[in-house]
C-alpha cells in the first residue's frame, strides 16, 4: 500500500506547543497508576528486568521531581539498576501502551521524537550502561491494535550511550524512520532481537506504545551498575504539511460520518466523478421548509488539526451544478465556531474549480474565535435558495495539494461464519499494514465468488479496523426455517480503495421467522379504530417491545413504558397500517413532533437485493418516511406533505385515556409517488426495506425511542442502510414466471418484453445493466413523440425492475427504449383499457 500523507485514527492529544505536540510533560505523576505497565517479576513492579536478573540487582524507582526540570513544573527521575546475569548482559526498563485497545497513537504529522535528559549520578561501571529508547509499531502484528506485547510488535530500538556524561540538560532527537546502521542514536533499528519482522518499515501512524530501556554490557558475569537520569519533556516535533481530504474523488475518509437537513440527500454516485472510473458526491438539495435553506455535510472524528496549515492553505474543489441551483455556502466548524464562505456556482451542468483560502474565511452565525486545531464539521448549504430535487455534484474535496493512494488492501484472511440464536456472528482477521481502514461485510445464500450477483446481501459496512466481528441477523417469512449463508468481507483503505473479498464456507442456522406486509387488508377493513378485522384475519403483526427489540437512542425501560402491535397490508391500490401502542403516558404537544409520542415508518418500495441505499432516493426505487401523530400523516421526504388529518376517513388516531394510543390508516399508493418516483405495485416475495419506530414523551420531554431494525443509530432519517427488512407475503423471492424466465443473463445489457403485454393499467419492464452508469428509458407513441421519462439516473450493474402506470394514456402501441451507455434498445408494448 502507498501511504498516504495523512492519516484517519487516534490522535495523541495531551498538549500542544509551538510546532511540536507533547506526549507526556512529565510535570507529574500520570493519574493513571498503569500508565508504566505493570509486570510480575519481582513479586509485582511496574518496571521488568531481563529473565534471571535478581530484584536486588535489576530495578527502576521512578519520582517526579520539581527540581531540576527542563521546562514546565515538573520532570520524572529515575532511578536504576542494571544487572549483568544474562550471556548477553541484562536489563532494566519501562513500558508504556495505549490505555485503548483499539486504538493506536498517530505520530505521522511530525519527523522525529524528542526528549531532554539530565544525568544526575552518572552510573557506577563507566562505558557499561546506556539507554534506550524503543517504539511499538503494531502496524503488522496478528492483533493490530490489541497488541500489548512487544513479542508481537515491530520493536525499534534506539541506542544511546549517554549515561556517563556530567549532569546537566541535554536533548534526543531521533528521526521517525528505521535504519539498520543506527547504533548510535541516528535513527531507530529493528535489530530482531525482539517482537517480529512485520514490513521492516517505522510506521509512525501505528506506534501502541513505546520504552525507556537501562540495558548493561556483559556475559552473565552477575556484576551490576546504578545511576540516576532525569527525563523530561517527551515530545513529537518537526510538524509536517499535512493536506486534509475531505472527499478524495472515490470515497470518504472513514473517520466522516455523514448527514443532511432540510430534506437534502447525500452520497457518494459511483462513476460521476471528473475523470472515468472515479466516483463524486452527489447532493440532491431538499426545501422541507419552504424557505430554502437545507443542506449537507459531515462530522469528523477524530478531528482534523489543521492549525499549522491555515494561514497558508486554500479550501478547493470541483463542483458541478444544474441549471436553477443558487447561492451555496461551504463551511467549517470546530464545535461551537463557524467559518465559510458563500458563492454562486456556475450552473451550466460542468465541472468547475473553487479556490477559497482558508484564513479568509469569514465567520457565519454570529459565531468568533474559531479553533482550526479541532475541525469536526465540513458541510455546504443552500443560502435560502434550495430547491428541492436540485443537484449538485462534488468531488476533489481537499486542502493543499494531497498525493492519492490508488493501490487496493489485500483480502481478510480467516472470514467464518458462527451459528448464534437467529444470528451468525461474521469474523475475520484484518489486514496487516493498513492504518485507519474499514471491513464491508456481505452475505447469499450461494457461495460468493464476486460482489456483482443481486443475491448479495450487505449486511454491514465501515465496520472499524480492530473489530473483527459483526453479527447477521438472519430472518424468514412468518416461520422460522432453517437457512445457509456464505459470507464475505474486503478491506476499504484510508483512501476509499476497496481490496478483494475474502470468503468463508456454509454456515446452517435457524432463521427467525418475521411478520410480513400481508398481500391483502382484512376482510371487512374500515379505518375507525377497531382492530377486530386484523386480529381475526390471521394476518400477523409486528410487536416492538424493549425487552426484544432495538433502542438506539435515550431510554425505554420496558413493556410497560413502551410496547406496540403494529399490523401492515398492501394490495394494488393502498398502504394498509394498524397500531395499537401501549405506553405509560401519552403525551402531544408543543415542539418538534419527534419529540413527542409519534410512530413512524421508513419503507422501500422496491424488492431489496444487492447493496442498500445509504441515502434517501427517489426514482425507480424510492424510499418513503411516513410518520403517523395526532393531528396527522405526513409524508416527510422531498414532494412530500400532509396525507391526512384525523378528520379524513382514511386516517382514524385516537389517544386512550392519556396512556396508550390507536392508528389507523389507509393511504392511497398514488398519493405516496414524489418527485420522480415510479408508482409502486406489489409482488408476492418482494423483500422490502423497512423500520417501524416509536418515539416517546412521558410528559416531561421526549425519552427515548424503541425501533424494528436491530442495527440503526437513530440516523434511519437520512440512512436506509439502518433500516431492516421483511417481505411481501408469505415467501422470499418473487414468484411470477415471467420473472424467472426473463432474468438469466446478469453482466450484459438486455431489455426484457414488459409484462403482462398487453396490459391494462399498468405493466412491468425488466433490463440488465453489464456495467454501473447512467441509465435512461423513456415511453413514445406511434408518432414518436416522448410521453414519459421512466426512469433517468445511475444504476449499479446486474438486474433492474420497473413498474409502469399508463392510466392517463390513451389505448394503444407504444415503445419503450433505454439508453445505458453505449447500449440502445427499443421494444413495442401494447396499452388497451
């Protein structure tokens, strides 16, 4: 792998200083008492000695003094004792390791570590001792960053011959590099004699911890030596340039988290970027106020410290607008402070270079004393000139003049599957060598060669380096039934390139068996309350409770706060929705409706294979958040608005007596179409995306909320990949034998005879895409006149659906084409009412 010049995990964070970044003052003693690592030679010190040195002869007394210092109010003294018991000589030393087990200290920013020592009592045997100083570099070790022993490290060792000197103030400083020939304190050596070979190269962005070593001459003759050094102010200087990306035109730093409001979307659109085969951020501005303000960004962490480059770098990207897209304003926030700049893009749908430099950024909001040490916020924002379904494509998001790694991570080694109570636990072993990367995990039913088949399931992604687990909730319609799954996992590095997948074998478990959105609405349905007709249907209902269920975010405690049944039915025409919620206090009222007692469903209208969307998409596979309150239905995406109100007959809610709360609705799927969504019609087996999810006010403000989906984090908003899933009906794939027949040829383009044909009013057109990109269809009459765009926007490759409505067409020939690249095909449908 090509390092990058930057890099995406722990900061060590104690003090700065001018240039240079403390890692311990030594002003005094560290609260923490493990700080120096504790070992149990000697009956238990916090110092080790060499294999057969005697506790009498082989010992560190360490204190913190406050005269003499080098600088601040403090120093650390200590006191040794080195024993020559070993053929080789013997030692005394300290170890100090990172406190977090997934975590590692990133010294990448400077060229060298630095100390000042004080040889209070030089030692006892002249020219017998000398000291070191020894890093830990876990950037190849078998357990990554839970290393916590040296045996396992790439151990480098400096050497220092400095104990004989007179006291007074003296400095070390060692270049962050290895070099076989240093003996003499020129750089660090990794001379084998402990820890491991890994890549024979100091990486800096992965030391766990590092050494101060008493090491004595001999062969075992049991002589020893004593001295007293003083050590004070360890620190990192030479601070590097660092450029810092933001978006690198394939993907985004795995340290960024991402968001949106006002309705926006955001995502990264494989293929959009300025030069083939890279990739560019794709925001899709919303309005959900009606005032143009909306926008998107991301939160970094571990921040971004770009104090040393602000006075002299620029902000730049590349940005590509539509026509009718206003003033944006980028901007960067330190957690409290804000800076950015407004601009008006050129909108003429090309690419275009923005320049701003970064210390004439003016504050927004009212905000001052901006803090660029500590950048956790970069976003951009319609200035009151959103409109919703505008977008604005961007990439090349960076200060500076960054080198781009472009060579990929090897495959995880060692992926398995593990059978667990309706769920398998997928693990693996990381990558050696990378630093700050990420796991995708997926799964089928078939053994997995290539990400490309549709039968793929994603079933986590940017699971943390160190992690090396993820659970796969496994489910089934209705029953549960025994299942076998494949899984995989590849490797995406700090710079969005994705390596090879490594595979396991079959893994055979029970899959739990899960409501499903019933084909039909019960027989005798009316919107009035009275949930008799569903529970004597047999159709059968969700049931969210704590106890069994998912609370991603604040507190409900259990059945009795909070608890509902919750029934689904869909057919050509409606989106049929019964709940009964049980909770211990009802309350509406003033404030944002999320804050209150509300339900709340996020739905995909579309079957579900392959990757999930990771944001919000309208289109030919649209997702829909529909929440239900007392004063009415709102269907809260771009297009969207108020359903219903309670004094419609298709929306019944009724509060219980200041507890528990009724839901009833029918909703109408043409009410449910957006912007550019293709109307939706149901098939037996559809796996639908979805999550159910309540949200609770007991009366003294909002609580907590209790969700379907065992794997959101109260993003399901802005993020589908949270949302869970069940199916249409009582099976797992779509049954109908035109389908099976038509989807044969995945990795060529095709565009398969719509069905049924002829139709009356609506019909089902299935293509094939060899390769992802965008994609086009669109509907003529017999004179060639366009009558509709069915579809208009990038698609990955493999097997696509659309269903088509034509009730405001008249009777008659048409044809339907698509354009994909460089593929074009043309077939004839026949409408007759």
């Amino acid at each position: 792998m090509k390092r990058l010049f930057l890099s995406f995990v722990f900061l060590v964070a104690i003090t700065s200083i001018a240039l240079g970044q403390m890692i311990n003052n030594f002003d005094s003693a560290p609260a923490d008492t493990n700080y120096w690592s504790y070992f149990t030679n000697h009956g238990g010190q916090h110092y080790q000695t060499s294999d057969n040195a005697d506790s009498a002869k082989g010992w560190i007394l360490i204190d913190y003094i406050t005269d003499p210092v080098y600088e601040g109010t403090g120093a650390m003294k200590l006191e040794y004792s080195a024993h020559n018991i070993e053929g080789w000589g013997g030692y005394t030393k300290l170890e100090h390791w990172h406190p977090d087990s997934n975590a590692v200290y990133d010294w990448s920013a400077y060229d060298s570590v630095a100390f000042w020592y004080y040889n209070s009592v030089p030692q006892s045997l002249a020219g017998r001792v000398h000291l070191r100083f020894n890093l830990h570099d876990v950037s190849d070790s078998p357990d990554g960053a839970k290393t916590y022993s040296v045996l396992q490290s790439e151990y480098y060792y400096s050497f220092h011959y400095i104990l004989d000197a007179e006291p007074g103030w003296n400095k070390v400083q060692l270049p962050l590099i290895e070099d076989p020939n240093a003996w003499n304190g020129e750089a660090f050596n990794l001379t084998g004699w402990a820890g491991i070979s890994g890549n024979v190269k100091l990486d800096p962005d992965k030391i766990k911890g590092f050494s101060f070593e008493f090491s004595i001459s001999g062969g075992g003759q049991g002589d020893h030596a004593t001295g007293t050094v003083i050590i004070d102010n360890l620190t990192l200087v030479g601070r590097k340039h660092r450029d810092f990306i933001f978006f690198n035109g394939r993907a985004l730093p795995n340290n960024f988290s991402s968001w949106a409001w006002g309705q926006s979307t955001i995502e990264v659109e494989e293929g959009a970027g300025v030069i083939e085969g890279t990739n560019a951020l794709k925001w899709v501005q919303g309005d959900e106020w009606g005032n143009g303000w909306t926008g998107m960004g991301f939160t970094i962490d571990p921040p971004y410290n770009m104090e040393f480059e602000w006075e002299t770098d620029t902000l730049k990207f590349k940005l590509k607008a539509e026509e009718g897209v206003g003033v944006l304003r980028v901007q960067l926030e330190d957690g409290t402070a804000k800076v950015g700049q407004a601009f008006t893009p050129t909108t003429d749908n090309q690419w275009h270079d923005y320049v701003f430099k970064l210390s004439e950024l003016p504050y927004q909001d009212g905000t001052s004393d901006f803090n660029p040490a500590n950048v956790v916020v970069i976003g951009m924002m319609a200035e009151g000139s959103g409109v919703a379904g505008k977008v604005v494509y961007i990439t090349d998001w960076w200060t500076g003049d960054p080198e781009i790694d472009v060579v990929a991570p090897l495959a995880p080694t060692n992926v398995q599957g593990v059978a667990g109570q309706y769920y398998n636990l997928v693990i693996w072993e990381d990558v050696p060598g990378e630093a700050g990367e990420v796991y995708n995990i997926y799964a089928s039913e078939k053994p997995i060669t290539t990400l490309d088949s549709p039968d793929i399931e994603t079933v986590a992604t940017g699971i943390m380096e160190g992690e090396q687990a993820v659970a796969h909730f496994i489910y089934y319609p209705l029953k549960d039934q025994n299942v076998e799954y494949y899984y995989a996992v590849n490797c995406k590095d700090a710079a969005g390139n994705v390596g090879p997948i490594g595979t396991s074998g079959a893994v055979s478990n029970a899959a739990k068996g899960i409501p499903t959105i019933a084909l039909n609405a019960p027989a005798n349905f009316a919107v009035d309350g009275d949930l008799s007709e569903w529970e004597a249907s047999g159709i059968r209902p969700f049931v969210l409770k704590p106890e069994t269920d998912h609370v991603p975010v604040g507190v409900v405690n259990d059945s009795l706060d909070l608890k509902a049944t919750v029934y689904l039915a869909i057919d050509e025409d409606y989106l049929y929705v019964a709940a009964d919620v049980v909770d211990d206090v009802y309350h509406y009222g003033e404030g944002n409706w999320w804050d209150q007692d509300a339900f709340q469903i996020f739905i995909g209208f579309y079957d579900q294979r392959g990757p999930k969307h990771t944001a919000i998409k309208r289109g030919s596979e649209p997702d829909h958040i529909i929440y239900f309150v007392e004063d009415r239905i709102q269907h809260d995406v771009a297009g969207g608005g108020v359903l219903y109100t309670p004094e419609h007959e298709n929306y019944h809610f009724e509060p219980l007596g200041g507890s528990d709360y009724l839901i009833e609705a029918k909703i109408p799927l043409d009410s449910l179409v957006a912007g550019t969504d293709i109307r939706f019609y149901r098939e037996r087996g559809m796996r639908i995306p979805l999550d159910l999810y309540l949200h609770d006010n007991d009366g003294a403000g909002w609580e907590g909320n209790l969700g379907f989906s065992q794997i959101s984090t109260d993003h399901q908003w802005q993020n589908p990949a949270e949302w869970a899933y069940t199916w249409i009906g009582d099976t797992t794939h779509v049954t109908s034998v035109e389908k099976s027949k038509k989807f044969t040829t995945v990795g060529s383009y095709e565009l398969f005879q719509n069905y049924p044909n002829p139709f009356n009013p609506s019909t089902t057109i299935q293509y094939t895409l060899a390769k992802a990109g965008m994609v086009k269809i669109e509907l003529f009459n017999m004179l060639g006149q366009r009558m509709k765009t069915l579809v208009n926007e990038f698609q990955q490759e493999g097997s696509h659906t659309i269903h088509f409505d034509a009730k405001e067409l008249s009777s008659g020939i048409y044809f339907y084409r698509i354009q994909a690249g460089d593929f074009t095909r043309t077939m004839k449908a026949i409408f007759m009412k």
